[in-house]
C-alpha cells in the first residue's frame, strides 16, 4: 500500500484551537472528505467535554467524512477508525502483540491508553451532514497520569513504551492508507466484517470489567459486541446490553 488514498483531502496546520472545529468549519469549502492535521491544539477536548493534553510531537486530526447513513450506523465508524489505528500503529512498529482495542473507541499499547477517538456530528433528526472523527495518538510523549480521570487508564507513548520515534506527519500518511480501504468496506458491506476484524483485538474480551454509564455501574464479563456496536455484558442479573460507557479494568 503506497501513496495517499484517492479521494481524499490532505489539510496541515501549525496550530488550531481543535481540529475538531476547524473540520468542521472547513467543511463547505472542501469537495470531499479530507484529513487536517495540526501540529499543535490550543482547546482540544476529549469525550464528554472533557480536557485533552496534547504534549509536542503528538498526533492530533480530524477526519471530515459525508456518511450517507442514520446517525447510527455513521457513528459505528469509531469501529473503522480503531482498527484503522491499530493497523497504523502495527504497520509503523512492527509490535503485533503490543496493542489492543479499548471499547468503545481507545488503542491501548501494553495496557496504557496510547490513543483516543471522539466522534461529532451536524444535521438534523436521523440524517447528519458531516460526521468529524477527531484523533489523539501519544506518539512522542504522554499527558501526566494526573491529568486523566481517577481509574482510568494510564496514558503512555509510542516513544517512551516502545523506543520508537514516529512523526505526526509520516503517521498521517500510514494512518489515511489504512482507514481507506475499511471505509471502503464499511460502506459496501456494512459492520459486520469490521466488527469480526476488531474482537479479533479487543482488550480484555471474555474478562470482568466495569462499565460506568450516566446513570449506573456495572460489573460484569465482556462477552461481545453486537451488530450495533453494543457492549454485551455479563452481570450477575444477565447479560446486559450498553450502548455508552466508560470502561474500567
């Protein structure tokens, strides 16, 4: 696999407050779905609001996509980008066994949170007009473990856990030619094989972990996910389906 993906813009920046933002504003003016990279985010954010830390030399992007889908299925894409990310990531190292994939949307490397997905949309009712996939990846350095909510997994670095020195700008190129052809995929035959390729990586698959909804926390086996992107859940009062949490180890 060589070259950029055809089809697909190519936009980096210096700085911006959030790619997120910027995406999204740029979108009007782009013929198709692109990549912006920045070198540096002043107001990144994570999920639900929250802060991200973004030390030099990381990777920060964000993916402008037009689904032609329900909200629902577009936001199954947090399944494309993970896998695409874990295939990036193992194309860039050489480490097959190093990295796993955290439900719903973190790569893990060595049991540390070494990458995150956050997923924003515009539209209206069922349909969306742009879905925005924002993209953290600790390649040079980790936010300090007080920094990241208390439980939570600790972040770590392509560097520091693995020696190896990746720049944003070379992750970029890998990582748009890996999420490609699983778009590709996505749009022609659905989830199905997408999910099949991401259990085959899961984190903690078939162990008790704790899911912490708005409302509840729950202990339980994680046995699957569904055909919707569900975490299945074994708990002492049956199987439990969740379609949003924070998982715990």
């Amino acid at each position: 696999m060589t070259g950029w993906p055809g089809g697909y813009g190519r936009v980096i920046l210096d700085e911006v407050g959030s790619t997120l933002d910027e995406a999204v504003r740029r979108a009007p003016d782009m013929a198709g779905p692109f990549w912006l990279l920045a070198r540096h985010q002043t107001k990144a954010r994570g999920r639900r609001g929250r802060a991200w830390a973004m030390p030099a030399g990381n990777f920060a992007a964000t993916l402008l996509l037009r689904p032609e889908e329900a909200t629902g299925t577009a936001a199954l894409r947090s399944f494309v980008m993970s896998l695409a990310l874990w295939r990036a990531l193992v194309a860039l190292t050489g480490e097959t066994t190093a990295f796993a994939l955290k439900w719903p949307n973190d790569v893990l490397l060595r049991g540390g949170k070494v990458a995150g997905i956050l997923l924003e949309s515009t539209g209206k009712g069922a349909q969306i007009d742009h879905l925005a996939i924002g993209i953290g990846v600790n390649l040079a350095a980790a936010p300090v473990p007080e920094s990241v909510e208390t439980g939570a997994v600790t972040p770590v670095s392509v560097k520091a856990a693995l020696g190896k020195d990746v720049s944003a700008e070379i992750f970029l190129d890998v990582l748009a030619r890996e999420y490609a052809p699983l778009e590709e995929q996505f749009r022609t035959h659905g989830f199905a094989p997408v999910r099949v390729a991401w259990l085959a990586h899961a984190a903690r698959l078939g162990e008790v972990i704790t899911a912490r909804t708005g409302r509840e926390s729950l202990t339980g086996t994680f046995e699957d996910v569904d055909a919707d992107g569900n975490l299945m859940l074994r708990t002492h009062t049956g199987l439990r389906r969740i379609a949003a949490a924070d998982v715990f180890f």
